[in-house]
C-alpha cells in the first residue's frame, strides 16, 4: 500500500499530524534567535580585573595567576587565555560547543571566591558571559543634553546615568553587558606644592607613607582574661579629613597635609571624545548575550529610551537616541528572503497550474511548501 494511499486512508491521523506540525512549527519560529550571521564562536567567560597603577608583572603574580591557578579545575573548559596590562588584568575562559554555560558562570563564580586574597587596593573581579568577541554588540546609544540645556559637559549627568540609565538598560531580557564608555571615575587628587615642601622639609615619600596609613588595618587578637578581643587600627579618613593627617614634624610640631598641598576630589582625566554633531556627548555600548533575539533585544531597548526620554531625562533635559541598530540590517536581510520566499511560491504555483490545469491538484501541492518549511524550523529548534 502506498503512502498516498494510508493518507487518504486515514484522514483522521493525517489531519493531527499536520495541526501538530502547524503548534510546534510556529513555537519553534517564534523561539529560534533572529541574527543576521550563525553564532560559530566557541562559548567564552571572561574576568576582567583592575588594579590602580600596579604594574603587568605585579598584576600576573598577585591576581591573575592565583585565579588560573583555581579555574583550570573548572569542567568543560578548553584552554584559558590571560593578558595582564598597566592597571589591570583579564582572564578568558574558552569552553567546549554546546556547553550548559549557565552552569559554567555559576562555577567560575564559586571558583573565584576560593581564590587566594587579592591587593587592598584592587578592586573586585568583574566577570562577563563573553569574550573579547563573545560578546556581539547590539547597539550603541548617546546621551546629549537638549538644545536650551546650558551644560556643555555631559560628564556632570555622570551620577544619573549610572543610577538611572545603567540600571534600566541592564534589566532588558537578553542585554549581556552595558558599557559606559564614556564614564570617568571619581578620584582623589593631592596635589602639593614643592616650594612650601622644600621650605618644611617634608618629601613626596612622606606624602605617600602618609597617605598609605590612611586605612584600616587589622591588628590580631587581645587576650584579656577569659575574654578574646578583636583588635583593629582605624585610620582610613573621610575626604575632608585627609588634609589633617601629618605629614612630618618640625621643630616639635606636626606638619600637616593641608600645610604643603591640598586635597581635592575630581573626576579622572578625559582621555577621549564622544560628539553629537558637533557637541558633547555620553557614550554608552550594549552588547546581548549570545543566545539572545538581537530583534526582541532592540525593540525592548527603543522602548526603555521612550521611558527614559518621557521620564528622568526629560526633568534632567537631557536625551538618549539610539546611535547604532543592530537589528536594520537582520530586519532588512528576512524582508528579502520573505519577499523572495513568497515571489518562488507564486512561480512554482504558476508553473504547476499551467502543466497540470487543475486547481484542486495545485493546491494541494502548494499547501506542502508551508508544511515543509515548518517542519524544517522543528528541525532547526531541535537541533
């Protein structure tokens, strides 16, 4: 008995068949990522480090060699991959295809936490679902100030973009990472005055042993009687404090901070631009995860700008505007193929009807074309 032959036998089961092609065909069109190009990356979890002005070899040595040390252990990894520049450090774990990476950032979390005791002044390891590469960037967006804003530095909305922008961006579904490229830290600035400093005798050396005092340090245990007392040495300072702390001593009285510089705290130096048709500027970069809908992750994005343009920002009267979309170009390539998708089936439907010169036989072969490519989407999602 042919196939054609159980088909018309059995109606009934055929009928089933074809609506559960038509549920999980559908289901898997609608959860399969939209990208212009196949992810052929192999998964990457990468930890960046910082560590203020410490040199690369003292970098390796005090943090980057420890974390190897403890993530080498870690399961699925394939080979780990470290650089160690001025100031910081950056650790890449390259793991196998198909690998649960969730779980994977879940044991380079814990693996870390293991990790020997990093520098005081370093500060806490940042660890991204992505590589240098590994991460795709989905878009790129600005932050300017309206026309009747006054303000030509954008860097004085600095705290309203990390406490409102950073935060709203960051909680879209799919957004990997936020980047403020455009961000400078605040720091605090001594500077001192050399001549007043030869006239006192005090050394830039004693500055910076002054300065270096300013912290809190543990000082062991205190055992008195049946009593064990935790003992410590409070000597970080607020901000305005620092110009009191001494410097030196002369003829039996101290040499203060403010005696010989001042204290102030700015932000760090602008070591780039970011312009908006001729004016300033804030950079921000997004990058989605890479099993991430790019098209749902910029439609939810252009949707967060709209709150955020309708609400802080407007009070603020500052803007946000999308700079680079990427999901024109994916949107753009599937119009293409859903027009010469649809311009095939009307051919291949003409071309049929003119040999066969009957219409129920060309529809029935034309309704298999949709079916065959549900079909192949359910192979698509399975796979």
């Amino acid at each position: 008995m042919s196939l054609t032959s159980l088909a018309i036998r059995y109606k009934g089961v055929v009928a089933v068949l074809l609506g559960l092609i038509l549920v999980f065909g559908y289901q898997s069109v609608s959860e399969l990522p939209l990208q212009l190009l196949p992810n052929v990356q192999r998964p990457q979890i990468t930890i960046y480090n910082n560590w203020r002005s410490a040199a690369p070899q003292e970098v390796e040595e005090a943090i980057v060699q420890p974390q190897e040390e403890v993530l080498k252990f870690n399961s699925g990894v394939e080979d780990i991959v470290s650089s160690t520049s001025r100031g910081s450090g950056r650790v890449r774990l390259n793991y196998q295809l198909g690998f649960d990476m969730s779980q994977a950032l879940l044991d380079v979390v814990n693996r870390l936490n293991q990790a020997p005791a990093r520098p005081l002044d370093s500060s806490e390891p940042f660890v991204a679902n992505g590589g240098d590469s590994g991460l795709p960037g989905a878009a790129s967006i600005l932050v300017y100030a309206s026309e009747t804003n006054p303000v030509k530095d954008m860097i004085e909305y600095q705290d309203l973009i990390e406490e409102v922008v950073e935060p709203r961006l960051s909680r879209i579904p799919g957004v990997a990472q936020v980047n403020l490229d455009a961000r400078r830290p605040k720091e605090v600035n001594v500077i001192v005055d050399p001549f007043r400093m030869s006239m006192l005798g005090v050394q830039v050396s004693d500055v910076v042993n002054a300065l270096n005092r300013a912290r809190d340090i543990s000082g062991g245990f205190a055992d008195v009687g049946r009593r064990r007392y935790t003992v410590r040495f409070l000597g970080e300072q607020e901000v305005a404090q620092l110009g009191r702390l001494v410097v030196g001593w002369r003829s039996e009285q101290p040499i203060y901070l403010d005696d010989v510089g001042q204290v102030k705290v700015d932000y760090a130096e602008n070591t780039g631009v970011s312009l908006r048709n001729g004016f300033p500027s804030y950079y921000i970069s997004i990058s989605r995860r890479n099993d991430a809908n790019t098209v749902e992750v910029l439609d939810a994005i252009n949707a967060a700008i709209d709150e955020l343009n309708a609400g802080p920002l407007k009070e603020a009267d500052i803007r946000i505007q999308l700079s680079f979309d990427a999901s024109l170009h994916i949107r753009r390539a599937i119009s293409l193929v859903q027009n010469n998708l649809l311009l095939g089936i009307f051919l291949a439907v003409a071309v049929l009807f003119y040999f066969l010169k009957n219409v129920r036989a060309t529809l029935v072969i034309t309704l298999t074309v949709p079916i065959s490519l549900l079909v192949s989407f359910i192979c698509l999602k399975a796979l």
